[in-house]
C-alpha cells in the first residue's frame, strides 16, 4: 500500500511539473480522463498535420540539401518522394530561378523572405508556386523551413480575367466606332430640322425625321447586342446535361422567324444531349438559325437542314442553308465583332461573336464551310452527355 501511495505521488508532481511548463509534453483531457503526450507523441501529431495539409512542406539544410519534404510538396514537383529527399532543392530551378532562390536563401537568413517561383519537375512538368522561407536557427538547426503554395490555380483565373477584360475592352472600342455612324446621322438630320428652311417641304422634314429615327433604332439595336455579349462574358456559367433536339424544337415554335411561314427547317436525324448551359445553347442556335433563315437572296426560301455527327465523347451539331454564302477572304474575321459582311441586310454583326463565345464557355468548339453563292455550313461541337 506504502509503495502504491508513492507511485501516486510521484504521478501527481509529474503532472503538475508538466502543467508548470517543466516538462516537455502536453496535458489534455479526454472522455477518459486525462492523458499525457509527450514530445515524441507531439512530433508525431506535428508530422500528421505537416502531411495533411494543402501546402507543400520543406526542410533545407544551409546547401540546399531537401531533408524532409512532404507529399503536397511531391505533387508539385510531379517527382515521388525518395527522389525529392536527401537531393538539392536546386534541381527543380531553372538557371534564372535559381540565381532568384540563392538570393532568397540570403534574405531568408536576415528574415523570412518569399517570392514566386516556377517549379521544374521530371519530363517537363512545371507548377507555379509562392515560396516562403524562414531560417531555422531559433530552433537550433541549422537550415530553413519552406512552405510552398500551388499557384496553378490563381494564375488559370487571373487569365480568365485577363481575357474578359481584353474581351470586353474589344467591345468598348467597337461600340464607341460603330456607334458614332448612327450618331453622326442623327445630329446631322436633328440639324437639317432645326434650320426650318422653307424650302424643306412637309414630305422631306418627315423622312428627316424617319431617318432620325431608323438611325435611332440602329443604335438601340448596337447597344442591345454588346449587352447581350457582355452577359454571356461575364455571367457565372454551369453545365449539365441539355437535350438539344428538345431545345431546337421550342426555338422552333417560339421564335417567329423561324417558324414554316417563314421558312423550311428540317432535322434530318436525331439530336443528342450535349454537356451545355441551356440559356448559353439557345443563344448560340438562335443566332444560327436566325442568321441561315436571313442571308438567302433576293426571292429565295430558306431551306435549312440541321444534323448531328458523334465520335469520340464528343457531338458535331452541324447547320446547312440555302444562303449567299460567304466569301473565301471573309471567314476569318467571321467570328469577330461587329463583322458585317454585307451591308445589304439589317444587323450589327454581333451574333456569331456570341455564338463562338457561348461555345467557349461550354467548352466547345465553333466554325464554318462556305462559298459564296453556294450556302453555309456552320458546326457546333460540343461534348455527348
């Protein structure tokens, strides 16, 4: 009973030694009971969490030399493990980056220090990465601690941004050009009236007017489409499953342009169900089907045919008219802004600007076939649901 009573001391001092900070190891309490972790025991839950984490993890001795590294860091060199540990961490620079590292190992000395780095991994896998380092000698070692960040991510959306804003900086500058023709119309025809020349007669001071405003509705007309064109830039975007030959069938019967009065369409085999946004597709067949009913000569019935084609997971959607045509020398600007390609019929050469947008954003593809006076054939490849 003397020796238990003993060792019950002894355990009490330890504990209380061990919450005075005395004793390297921690106390916490459990359901049951309180339970004692030592320093070993700590390293090993440090390790854990060094292991779980999303960042890349290093130890360097004062060369360079990788003494531990963990599996996030393996990742972003794209090399296993046993290669990474106990080699220089030099090898996964290149020449000029390595030149920047030695020069953060410097600063790192004074003070923790970071910069960006590209990561150069086995058969040319690379990884963009924010390395911060800070020396270990507080610690009493020797080295520098390193966490790495995977920058891959960022830099994929701050080019994302970078191409909307050049997107929408094209749009900016081909709405200030082409609206200045309406304007320039409408200010002159405005001034025309406001002379009140007696020699206008009542008939000419009303196709003044009519002018005014036709030059009115065409600009209406410019600022609605590159509002159109700015949401389909800017608007978040979610793809699922889309049945296309539900959604060809109700533009067919909703959109008055497309409508048997006013034209033959025909769907010559059955449509599948593509990966697509359902608002983003009818905008993108609307146009289609809209321009292929429009651009026919003078006397001429539409007569379009709309197909599909599979191969590969993906689906090729294909759009053929009876129309003018384009020419040899027009179709690589065919999907730019505002690129009318005659001015004998009405628009604002916005549309296949939208349509080779939307189809971007679903992760498609978009082109053309043509001759002049021999029709169109315009296709839409997109991924088989």
């Amino acid at each position: 009973m003397a020796e238990l009573e003993r060792r019950l001391e002894e355990a009490e001092e330890t504990l209380r030694a061990i919450r005075g900070g005395q004793v390297d190891a921690l106390v916490v309490n459990t359901a049951e009971g309180e339970k004692i972790f030592t320093l070993r025991g700590a390293e090993a839950s440090y390790r854990i969490l060094v292991e779980a984490m999303n960042e890349g993890s290093l130890l360097l001795m004062t060369d360079g030399t990788v003494l531990y590294a963990n599996a996030r860091f393996a990742a972003m060199a794209g090399a296993p493990l046993e290669q990474i540990i106990g080699t220089p961490i030099n090898r996964f620079f290149s020449e000029q980056e390595l030149v920047k590292f030695v020069e953060l190992l410097k600063r790192a000395n004074r003070s923790g220090a970071s910069d960006e780095f590209q990561l150069c991994g086995s058969e040319g896998h690379t990884c963009p990465v924010w390395l911060s380092l800070a020396s270990t000698k507080p610690a009493g070692i020797d080295g520098f601690s390193a966490v790495v960040t995977d920058l891959t991510e960022r830099k994929a959306a701050e080019a994302k941004v970078r191409e909307m804003a050049g997107e929408l900086e094209g749009v900016s500058y081909a709405i200030v050009h082409d609206m200045r023709a309406p304007l320039r119309a409408m200010e002159a025809f405005a001034y025309i009236l406001e002379q009140d020349s007696p020699q206008h007669s009542p008939e000419q001071r009303k196709d003044l007017a009519r002018r005014i405003a036709t030059a009115a509705a065409r600009l209406d007309e410019l600022i609605r489409d590159a509002l159109a064109y700015n949401q389909v830039v800017l608007q978040p975007t979610t793809l699922h499953a889309v049945n296309l030959a539900k959604l060809l069938g109700e533009l067919l019967e909703t959109y008055p342009n497309l409508s048997p009065e006013k034209a033959d369409i025909q769907v010559v085999n059955e449509l599948p169900s593509v990966i697509g946004n359902k608002s983003l597709l009818t905008q993108c067949f609307a146009n289609l089907l809209g321009n292929a009913v429009k651009f026919v000569g003078p006397g001429v019935r539409p007569l379009v045919t709309v197909s599909s084609e599979a191969a590969n997971g993906l689906s090729r959607i294909w759009i053929e008219d009876n129309g003018i045509g384009i020419p040899i020398h027009a179709q690589q600007r065919l999907f730019g802004m505002f690129q009318r390609l005659t001015s004998e019929y009405e628009g604002t050469g916005i549309g296949l600007a939208i349509v080779r947008k939307v189809v971007e954003r679903m992760g498609g593809k978009v082109g053309a076939e043509s001759q002049a006076g021999k029709g169109s054939r315009f296709w839409v490849e997109l991924r088989t649901a």
